[in-house]
C-alpha cells in the first residue's frame, strides 16, 4: 500500500491523500488550504497528476476537505466522486459559494489566480457525483482494470459525527485493510450524535490530529458549556447588550442554532429574531429537510420553525442597530475581511454592553484568532481593512468543537489495532503528543507523520 500527503503545509490546511491499494489508485479528500490564497491554497496535485485515480472519496464538505474537486478532477477526469448521501445534497451548494467567493477576492484583495474554477465547471463535474447511505460496501474500481484480472477493492461509509453527511472511510483490498477517519467526533453535539466507529479494524489508519495538543479539563463536559454559552447570553442580554457568535455556515450555525431554540423553548432567552448570513440559512434548511435521514437528536426539531430567523442582506451589518439585545449567528467563523462577521465585530468590539463570543477554532492569524487573543480595553491590529481596534465589549470562548478530544481518539487506536498509524490534519505539536503517546501504549504500532509531498509504503 502507497499512501501520499498531498497537503501543501505542515499543518492543519488543504486535506488530500492519494492512495495506491491493491492496484486501483484512489484520492481522498480534495481540500483547500483555508489560511493560503490562489494557487498556493491547493493540494500537492503535480506530484500525482500522472497516475490514473479511478475514484475521489470526500469525508464531509468543509472547504478544507472538498474545496479544489473540480481542479482535482482536471489531473482525474476518469475518476468518480464519491461521498455519502447527505454530502450530496450539499456539495454542489459548497462549491459554487467557493466560486462566488472567489470572484468577490479577486476584485477586492486583487487575488489574479481566483476564481481558481468557474460556476460552470461545478456545473459540468456534478454529473460524476454519487451518493450513497451510511454502511454501505460499494466496489469503486475501473470496470476496465476489474477486467484484466485485478479485484476491485470495495469503500464503506462510517458515520463521523462531525458535521451533516462527514464520514470515516474503509477501504478493503483482498490483502490489506484502510481506514481514513476524516473530521471525527466521538461526543454527542446538540444536533448530531457522535461517530459510528464500532468495531473498525484496519491494517492502515489515516488519523486526523486537529486536538492532539489540547488536553481535556478534568471535570469538563460540553452540557456544562453550553449552559454556560446560554447564561452569559442572558447575561448581555439583562444589559441591553447584543451578541455576535461567529461561526461556520455548514455545522457549526446549525449546533448553534439548535441550543439557542431549544433555550428559547425552555424559556431561558427570550423569543427574538436570530440574524445569520444567506448561506448559513442554505444550509441549515438542508438541516431540517434531511433529519429524517440523520442521525441525530432532537430529530422533530426544525430549526427553520423553532427559530425566526433574519437573513443580513450585503451591507446590513454595517448599519443595523446594535441595540435592544440582538443575537447574531454570523459566517465567518474566523472573521475574515468582508464579512458581515468582521463588520460587526469591528462595530460592536468598543462598547462595553456587547459581547462577542467563540463556539469554534479561529486561527490565531486570523482576524478572529486576533480577536480571541485580545487583552480588554487594549489596542490590537484586527486586520488590513479595519486596523487597530479598542476592545472594551465583553469575549469569551467556548469549547463547543465538532472534533473528538485528544484522549478519545488515542483510545480509537487501541480499538483499530493497526500495524501503522499515518498522523494528518494537525499542526506538528499535536501529531507529536499522538506519535509519543501511542509509542508509550502500543510499542509495535509504527507511526508515520508523512512531511507535504511525501510518499510513504505501509
């Protein structure tokens, strides 16, 4: 088995792994670094781009794990697109807002190589997707290469408990196993129920580390968080104060979302109007129409229902009134410049009645990293667009995160028992605490931290 990190950085960024298994070439995930722009944000895709991929298998639909398909599929265009059923309904929707994006960086940060694929090539590329349910096994090989005499290997979808339709994927060869554990969650969320994992074994593990370096309080618990998010809403609140959660459209608005309706159906907030971005109501729509196909809690809960919820129209963030209490649920999660988040951040961040609270990662170069880091009543550089910014307005942050914690997933090797362990999607200190702490607990299990571009055989 040849596995190959296609991702650009040593570093959380652009998730891609090119997989040579039994014969049969398959790449999974095709991302986007989220913290580069233009051609420097892409995969590895030159190191490969002379093998025949017979298929792309997506995990979930996070920018960072689909975001340069169609330019993927310019290196694979015999290659078909796999991913489960629920990341179906929302990956076409994921990339042409890519391209929508795209299009507004080039002509306001002067980004020439943008759009880096066009609406069109979204629309061209659609027909090669396929969709399938959970805890399926489904042969993806060539028909041509299955005939000359070479086994297809099969793929399975595990629920992943991530985000809607995020899966972990098995791969089964006649002599070898794979398993590729995507973004993973192995705690219940307010919406989603945790991973489905139950008795994966693999010889090959590809292991995310986003958390390996960020150890689990003693005693902590996400109920006890998310009370504490609700009570120091309430708290603003009393103070005629408005709250500005930023977050990501796709997940992490809609787990959001739901503890706010089921606060306010419990009468501990106030029915109000809840202001989001156009493309976090796309997909929290997607959310209701699909429960039924989820695995979730709260399945009769429709959030588009329970919650009155207010589109920001382009420009609104810049004038509404921030008084009287508001609850703003805003995209970006990081912040990022010409966004209705960075806009009211920048408004709210000098008045001492707001607040300003974290449900999610912000990198720390970011706008919303810088935010975060921020000292109150201190002068800080927020950003190129807005400058140096005061902040007297209440921050917290709150650990509501859709990734397994450090400990879980280090249990999950024991689960798996693989010969190797291949550590991504984690910056150098957390696939270090992972590579030390299975070399403590399982000695014969070799670990592998594969550097941008480096092909390893398992």
């Amino acid at each position: 088995m040849k596995i190959t990190n296609l991702n650009p950085a040593d570093e959380i960024g652009a998730s891609s792994w090119f997989v040579d298994i039994g014969g049969h070439r398959l790449l999974m995930d095709a991302g986007t670094h989220p913290k580069r722009d233009g051609l420097s944000s892409l995969p590895l895709y030159d190191i490969v781009k002379k093998e025949e991929v017979e298929a792309v298998v997506l995990s979930h639909c996070h920018h960072d794990h689909v975001g340069s398909l169609p330019v993927a599929l310019r290196h694979f265009p015999k290659a078909h697109v796999l991913m489960t059923e629920l990341s179906y309904f929302l990956l076409e929707r994921v990339l042409h807002n890519s391209v929508n994006v795209m299009n507004r960086q080039r002509e306001e940060l002067g980004i020439r190589e943008y759009p880096l694929f066009t609406h069109d090539e979204v629309d061209e590329i659609a027909p090669l997707f396929q969709g399938f349910r959970y805890n399926r096994e489904i042969a993806w090989a060539s028909f041509q290469k299955v005939r000359a005499g070479k086994p297809s290997p099969t793929l399975e979808f595990l629920d992943a408990g991530h985000t809607l339709g995020s899966a972990g994927v098995m791969v089964r060869a006649p002599r070898e196993t794979l398993f590729f554990t995507g973004d993973v969650c192995f705690h219940d969320q307010t919406l989603l129920k945790s991973a489905r994992f139950e008795d994966v074994q693999a010889d090959v593990l590809i292991m995310e580390s986003t958390r390996g370096a960020r150890a689990t309080p003693k005693g902590f618990t996400r109920a006890s968080e998310v009370e504490r998010l609700i009570k120091s809403i309430t708290r603003v609140q009393r103070r005629k104060g408005s709250v500005l959660i930023p977050t990501f459209a796709l997940g992490r608005t809609q787990e959001v979302l739901a503890m706010l309706a089921l606060a306010m159906r419990d009468g501990r907030i106030p029915r109000q109007p809840i202001y989001i971005g156009g493309l976090g109501r796309v997909f929290t729509e997607i959310y209701d129409l699909q429960a039924h196909r989820t695995p979730r809690q709260h399945s009769g809960l429709k959030l588009t229902e329970a919650l009155e919820l207010e589109v920001l129209e382009k420009g609104q963030a810049e004038k509404i009134r921030l008084s009287g209490g508001k609850i703003f649920v805003i995209t970006a999660g990081m912040m990022s410049e010409n966004t209705a988040a960075h806009d009211l951040a920048v408004r709210m961040a000098g008045d001492k009645n707001h607040a300003v609270f974290f449900a999610g990662y912000a990198d720390a170069s970011t706008p919303g990293g810088r935010f975060k880091a921020s000292k109150i009543n201190e002068p800080f550089i927020f950003s190129a667009a807005a400058g140096e910014v005061v902040r007297r307005c209440e921050m917290d942050d709150f650990d509501l995160s859709a990734h397994a914690s450090r400990e879980d997933l280090l249990d999950f090797v024991g689960e798996v028992d693989p010969r190797a362990v291949l550590l991504g999607h984690g910056d150098p200190a957390a696939r270090t605490w992972f590579q030390q702490q299975i070399g403590i607990r399982w000695p014969k299990i070799k670990v592998i931290q594969p550097k941008p571009g480096e092909s390893v055989t398992v």
